[in-house]
C-alpha cells in the first residue's frame, strides 16, 4: 500500500479517505461536557459572586491565550515559534486545563481534520456543514469513525515525552487539584465558576468559532482544491485570542500570527511577542518566512501590512 504524508503529522494510505465514515456518539466525551454544561447553567446563576465571575475570566483567558492558542496550537501543533522546554511545558499543560482533551489528543483531532479539509471532498463532519443544532451535537458530543484511518506519526520528542503522556492519560483529572484549591478559597461558587462553567464555555465557544469559521465570514485566501475554506470572524477576535482569524490561517497555517491587517486582534501573536523580547522566544514564523503555496489564491488585491501582498490574484 502507498503511503501519502499530509499535513503535519498525518499518514495516509491509498484507501484512506475523509468522505468514508460514520459519526457515533462518543459516551465519554459528551457525558463530560454534557456535565460540566448541566453544573454550570443548574448552579452558576445561584452561586454568582462578582469574585466567582472574576475567576472564570482570569481563568479563561490565561488558559485560552497561554494554554490553547499559543500552547497547543501554534507551538504543539505548527511548531511556529521555538521556546524553552519548560516554557512549553507550562503553556501545555494551561491548555489541558481548556477541558477538550489531552496533548496528544489534540494533535490527532487537529491534523486529522486539517489533513480532511486539504483533500477534494471530506466528511461534512470535518467541515461543519450540518446545520447549528445538528453540527453542536456532532461536535460536542458525539466522534467521526473512519472506515480507513489514517495514521499520526508522532515526532519522537512527543511520543516519547513522559510528561505529555501523563497529561493524555489524566487531562480531565487535572482540574480537580484546582477545583479543591477554589474550594478552599471561595467555596463551591468558585468552583463552579472557575471549573464548570470556565470549561462548558471555552469548549462550547471552540466549536462556536470552528462553526462559523468554516461557513462564512470574510475570505480573502482561497486554498484551490480544498474541501474546506476558513472565514475571518471578526467578532470573535478578543474572545478567541486571535484564533478566529480563520481565513488567514487557512492561508498561512504554520504562521504564529493570525491577525494579519490593522484591527484584526491577535492576543496570541502578542504573547509570542512578549516572550521574544523576554528571550523566550524564537525562530518565529510569519507569512513572509513561509514557503510559497501554489494553490494559494488571493481574492481580494488588498496589500497586507508586514504580510504577503497579492500580484496577479498569487502571493508574493
């Protein structure tokens, strides 16, 4: 059988394919988003505390910025930045505290439908083309089971990594250290707030950007020949610390800065930013240091500022 290495770290064979499979539901996946949501909207009304919401933003937006965005997906998973190991360390391990799954598992869920979304067609799974209600439940609650699929073929610094494979084994084990510290400092509000409904939100609103982010919204990339194109959702800019300027990632994916024009804001990227100036950062990668992609069509000649500019509808 002829093996096809995808993007990142995905192996396919020459029977694999992303249109090929059923969507189950996932008992262990929805039974822990399905309680954190319950906890959260039965107890959070009548456990509010004004230090009880203060927690669930600090909380959030550490775990968001530092733990998913700048963590798992653009050193983890792009490589698009070099730190010290326990620099990466720390930012991993914030964005197991998110609740959507462990490092690894992030990985496979990431590259397996970055490698569908690159391919002529794909599973309406791996593109969010069901409607609101139907695509929340698939995403939330339920797992894609290929007939074929394809291999992850792990880097041995990850696959090795003893400490990655603690937090996969553990990662919905981890908030309880937390969830007693709350207690013990605020009492049960605390904990609902900054455990329950800190998760219920985060990894609700990760499938709300992913929704829209794959339906509409403003394109300036066209990746030709791909079955999924990525949208900027402006609105969600702040709140998804730079994660729902998603056309520009399609575009550029191993870049570490999403917010590309004036006005599109990149907490993320400037995180990055504030690392390198500590020394805690380098090798950064942005569109200009990325390899040109044929298939890379730009729609919109509009000049980018510190980004490629567009020269006969191609990038320069």
């Amino acid at each position: 059988m002829k093996l096809v290495r995808g993007p990142e770290r995905v192996v396919a064979g020459s029977d694999t394919s992303p249109l090929d499979g059923r969507v189950r539901w996932s008992p262990k996946k929805s039974l822990w988003i399905g309680a954190m949501t319950i906890i959260a909207l039965a107890v959070a009304p009548i456990s509010f505390s004004w230090s009880a919401v203060a927690l669930f933003v600090v909380t959030s937006a550490v775990t968001l910025c530092f733990g998913h965005s700048v963590g798992m997906h653009r050193r983890l998973i792009h490589r698009s930045f070099q730190c010290p190991l326990w620099l990466e360390y720390l930012c991993i391990y914030l964005g197991t505290l998110v609740g959507m799954a462990g490092p690894l598992g992030m990985i496979r869920l990431h590259d397996f439908r970055d490698w569908a979304q690159r391919q002529q067609a794909c599973h309406d799974f791996f593109c969010h083309r069901k409607p609101f209600l139907h695509d929340g439940w698939w995403q939330l609650h339920c797992e894609l089971r290929l007939a074929h699929s394809p291999a992850l073929d792990l880097e041995p610094r990850l696959r090795d990594d003893r400490f990655y494979a603690f937090l996969e084994r553990t990662w919905m084990w981890q908030q309880l250290p937390w969830a007693l510290a709350f207690f013990a400092l605020g009492g049960i509000g605390w904990v609902v707030w900054g455990i329950c409904t800190r998760v219920a939100v985060c990894v609700t609103g990760h499938w709300l950007v992913g929704h829209f982010a794959h339906r509409e919204g403003d394109q300036r990339w066209v990746v030709e020949g791909a079955a999924a194109q990525g949208y900027n959702i402006g609105i969600a800019g702040l709140i998804s610390m730079g994660e729902s300027w998603h056309n520009n990632h399609h575009a550029f994916p191993g870049s570490a800065r999403l917010g590309l024009l004036p006005g599109e804001i990149d907490l993320g990227w400037q995180l990055i930013k504030a690392f390198e100036r500590f020394g805690l950062a380098s090798a950064i990668v942005t569109p200009e240091t990325l390899p040109f992609r044929q298939e890379l069509r730009c729609v919109v000649p509009e000049p980018f500022v510190r980004a490629p500019t567009c020269v006969a509808g191609r990038p320069t």
